[in-house]
C-alpha cells in the first residue's frame, strides 16, 4: 500500500474529506499526512488525524501565510501546544518562497522562530523551498543543532547538489505530481543519483494533478502515479517503488504507526 506524505485534507473543496477517508482502503492508501499552512489549518490538520486513525498531521506556517497574518500576531504559541499531539508527525510546511513578491524578512523571521521549536521536539521538519535555496540553506545551518531528526524537501524541483547538501544531515526527498508531466527533465536525474531509501512521494493535493488527470483536482489516491513514475525511472517494479517509499516514510515519520 502507499503512504501520500504530503496532502491538504483541509482544503474547501474536499469538505469534510470524507469519502477520501473511506475509500483510503479501495484506493490502496495505507496513510495520509494532511499538511498545515498556517495556525488555522494546523488546528484542522490534527482534528481531523485525531479522529480517524489513518490520517496524520503536520503543523506550520507557510512562508507565503506568514506574510498573509495579521501584523502583530505571533503562531508560536499555539505551534508549540501542537507538536506534542501524538499525531503530528512533523513540523510543516515550513520554509522561504521568492517566487512572489512576499517580504522576504517576514518570511526569513518566522521559518527561524518556528525552526525553534524543533529543539524541544524528535520531529522532522517539512520544507517548502522555491526560488529561494541559498537563503533557506543558510537558516537551516544556524538550526542544525534543532533538526535532530531531519526532514523532507517536499515536492522537491531543485538541483541534486542542493538536495546532496540535506541528505548529509538526514533529509529526505519527495517528488509530487509533478515528476509526471512531460517538461519534467531534471526530476528523472535527480531520482537516478538519490539513495534509495531517501525517496518520498506525495501529491500536495489539491495541487499538481499527475498525468493522465491533470486539468482535474488532485487526490491522495494519484499517488500510484508518482509511485509508477519512480519505478520507471529507476528500472524498478511498481510493488518494489510502492514498498520502499512506504517503508520511508514510516522511518522518516516516526510517530506514525504501523497496523
């Protein structure tokens, strides 16, 4: 069966994710990490992994959310209550994004105050990096000592130099729907020189439908194609790709529980 490590069960469009939840057996899904990204959603993350024993949790503020709070207001004490909760799993998703134009300082401050909160915790940390590496990197240097238990480059389109630098300190790499699409060149590359056991797969549903069903609203049951993809790409079964990503993340997340 297959663990998707990185998906949004709080998104409107699901409502109450409901029948994902039911059909998770039929759709060959052993577990689901439903991400949060801002302190609303981390609330919505871990009841909804409190009440159904098949679902976990992150906790986390987005840096694109960050900047979106409400000046004044300060998430870490509610991130801390929650890291505790027997079904987070990790902190996340956490990280810096250049692409938009969001105030990098505010961004930069909160992926290092909530970096803080590593160092009272065994959790792993998710990231979301995008157009801003050497920036992140530099953080995650000055925390080293919090990142007791590594973490995952979640949907992961840098360079295998960047991601080389995360793998010496425990992390992992996940590839989302995106590995699918046809412009997809330097994931294939990447996935060649990646240990085996450092590879996850999610798909950041909502987001990034895989082929064949892009055009149409991801979920968590589509990652069999990423699950598909990785085993082409490294000359594999699919039974041999869905094993060893599962395996992963359950070494990874290590407060998820096997059945």
């Amino acid at each position: 069966m297959l663990i998707d490590t990185h998906a949004h069960l709080t998104d409107p469009g699901y409502g109450e994710a409901r029948e994902i939840i039911d059909n998770m057996q039929n759709d060959n899904l052993d577990k689901i990490i439903t991400v949060a990204y801002d302190v609303a959603s981390s609330y919505k993350c871990v009841e909804i992994a409190k009440n159904n024993p098949n679902i976990y949790a992150t906790v986390g503020v987005h840096p694109s959310d960050a900047c979106r709070m409400e000046q004044g207001f300060d998430p870490i004490p509610d991130l801390a209550k929650l890291v505790s909760h027997p079904k987070v799993v990790a902190l996340g998703e956490i990280g810096l994004d250049y692409h938009y134009d969001d105030d990098k300082n505010v961004q930069k401050h909160w992926l290092d105050a909530q970096l803080s909160l590593l160092g009272n915790t065994d959790l792993p940390v998710s990231f979301h990096i995008r157009d801003a590496y050497e920036d992140t990197f530099d953080i995650v240097k000055a925390h080293k000592a919090d990142i007791k238990n590594g973490g995952v480059l979640h949907c992961y389109s840098g360079s295998y130099e960047y991601a080389k630098q995360y793998l010496d300190m425990g992390f992992y790499v996940s590839f989302s729907g995106s590995v699918t699409f046809k412009n997809s060149v330097r994931a294939p590359e990447i996935i060649r020189k990646l240990p085996k056991d450092r590879l996850l797969i999610e798909t950041d549903c909502p987001y990034l439908t895989p082929v064949p069903f892009r055009g149409k609203r991801n979920e968590p049951k589509y990652v069999t194609y990423q699950a598909q993809k990785i085993a082409e790409i490294l000359g594999i079964g699919y039974k041999e790709a869905e094993e060893l990503t599962r395996q992963n993340a359950y070494t990874l997340f290590k407060k998820m529980k096997r059945d």
